[in-house]
C-alpha cells in the first residue's frame, strides 16, 4: 500500500512520515520510505546524525538510468528522451517489486533507523531559477507507475507541503494520503484546499491532527475537519528529545495508537489496480497536451497500452 503524508508546512509531516515507516518497519513488515519533500529532512527524522552523509544516490540523479531500466523492451517507448515522468507501463515495461534486487531499489535504498529509504534529492543553487522541484520528483513517479506491492507491503512518502503536492499526477498514485493538521485556521486551511482537489478524483484523505495540547485543540479541530479526524497526536517529550540529539525513552502510548490507528486505516482500504491505471492513463495524456508533445517532439499518447492492465496479473503476464 502507498502512504503519503501532506500537509502545512511546519505541520509535522515529515515527523509523522519518519514515525510512521519507523512503526511498520519495526512489526516487520517490508516497507520503503522516500523523502519526496523540497526540504530533505525525512533521513534525520529517521535517526541519521545531523554530522552524516545520505550515501545512497538520489532519485533524481539517476532518472535517465531508471528510465531505461523500466521501459524494457516496451516497443511503445524508443528511448529514454521520450520517456516522460508520467508515462505509464504497458507490455513489455519492467515492473517492480517492493525491495527486490533491480536497478532501483539496489542503487538508491539506504537504511536509515531500521527504515530502507530512498530520497529525491535536494533543490541545489543550480536549479535555481532554471527547474522547478517537481521535476526533481518525476522520478518517483516513474517508480510508483511501475511498482506492484503486494499485501503487506508499504511505500511511506513525505510529499511537498501543502497544496504544491498537486503540480503533478503524483497525488493520485496513494492508496491512502493522511493529512497532518495542527490546530490553527492556517493549517485547517490547507487542509480544506487539499480536500477539495482529491474529492474531484476521488482520492482518499484522513486527517491526522498533530500537536494537540488539551481539549481545545481536540474540540477545534473536530469542529472544523469533521469525520475526516481519524486520529490525532499530543505534544511528544520523546519527539522533542530525539530532534535535540537525546535519544532516550519510547513514544508515548497515546501516539503509539494512533499509528497503530493510520495502519489500520491503511490496511482497510481495497487495492483497485483499474483506478490506478485509469489516473496514470488519464494525467500522463494532459500532460502531453500541455507540454509534454512539444517537449519531445512526439505524440505521446501513443504511449499508452491499452491492452496493458497494471497489478499482479501484470506480473504473471511477464513470468
């Protein structure tokens, strides 16, 4: 199943992200964090030092090698030019599995705080006023087009923050998207701008309220989220002690819940392949007609297999 976490920035995402792969990870399921926010933080909030290095190449600084990689032997897709960021598999593309030996996962995963995770790369002095960081994240796009996870199986992302997460078709490839708001108008905000791009797709939203320091902040927040509070989170001693460099204690059990709250949600929502093709399909075609076409200099609705239907029967298909 694929997680994303949004939100206000400043809201806790990247906390709650770093919390939440930690908890899947440690009851043993296999799981993949990707750090696919602007400001790259989610490593430290796994537990690297502020003094060490993120070895594992970035996303970004692969996209060409992990394009030829996925198009396979597709016929539909020459060559990695005319790959675009959202150009969806069909037969004879390269499917992934979760944490298999392929050209993904085995040059970019690293495992931070018992967590395999994987980054975008940072948006450096080079791309300033030259790229915009949604390109950096194309490459995750491309790796969430082609992955097949299985039941059991977890991709947490740590999107861009607030409404900047729908710039691009990424928003639509979650099985699950929790939305991180503190009790503030501005934070209520966000989440109601995010509400109402998702409901036009049909994207599946709860909110998970954060920093809750009484009854106030409970009782704002169901009054202004309504039955899309699923959970929330109370101020953490052990959240503060870990970002000031003291690594002592465990979460407190409140918090604890809720997680084990997100995983059940997570867990109950059905895995419909058809959908998901359907978005791929439907935001690769509008952005070949907005820029995409021109880009390349090819009609890349050609692009789309339609006989190609996405999922484990996909994998069958290529055994």
């Amino acid at each position: 199943m694929r997680v994303a976490f949004v939100g206000k920035g400043g809201s806790g995402k990247t906390t709650l992200s770093a919390l939440f792969a930690r908890h899947l990870a440690c009851s043993g399921a296999p799981v993949v964090a990707i750090d696919g926010d602007i400001n790259q933080h989610l490593a430290y909030a796994l537990g690297l030092d502020e003094d060490e290095f993120f070895a594992a190449p970035p996303l970004s600084a692969r996209t060409g090698e992990i394009k030829d990689y996925l198009r396979g032997t597709n016929p539909r897709i020459p060559s990695r030019d005319v790959m675009v960021k959202t150009t969806p598999p069909g037969r004879g593309s390269r499917l992934l599995r979760l944490l298999d030996e392929d050209e993904v996962h085995s040059h970019h995963v690293q495992e931070v705080g018992g967590v395999p995770l994987m980054v975008t790369g940072a948006f450096d002095e080079g791309d300033l006023g030259v790229a915009c960081y949604h390109s950096k994240l194309g490459a995750v796009e491309l790796y969430l087009n082609h992955l097949v996870d299985g039941p059991g199986e977890y991709v947490v992302v740590d999107m861009t923050a607030g409404a900047d997460a729908f710039a691009s078709g990424l928003f639509t490839r979650f099985d699950m998207t929790f939305l991180v708001v503190e009790p503030t108008r501005k934070s209520v905000s966000v989440y109601r701008q995010y509400r109402d791009h998702a409901a036009e797709f049909g994207v599946p939203v709860a909110v998970v309220g954060n920093k809750v320091t009484g009854a106030d902040d409970l009782d704002f927040l169901r009054t202004h989220v309504g039955d899309d509070l699923l959970a929330h989170c109370v101020q953490s001693s052990y959240v503060r002690a870990q970002e000031q460099g003291r690594g002592h204690g465990g979460l407190e059990p409140h918090n604890t819940q809720t997680l084990t709250r997100l995983r059940a949600a997570v867990d109950a929502r059905p895995k419909d392949w058809a959908v998901f093709q359907r978005h791929a399909v439907e935001f690769h075609l509008r952005n070949a007609a907005a820029w995409a076409d021109e880009a390349t200099g090819q009609n890349l609705a050609t692009q789309v297999d339609p006989g190609f239907q996405h999922g484990p029967e996909a994998l069958t298909a290529l055994a």
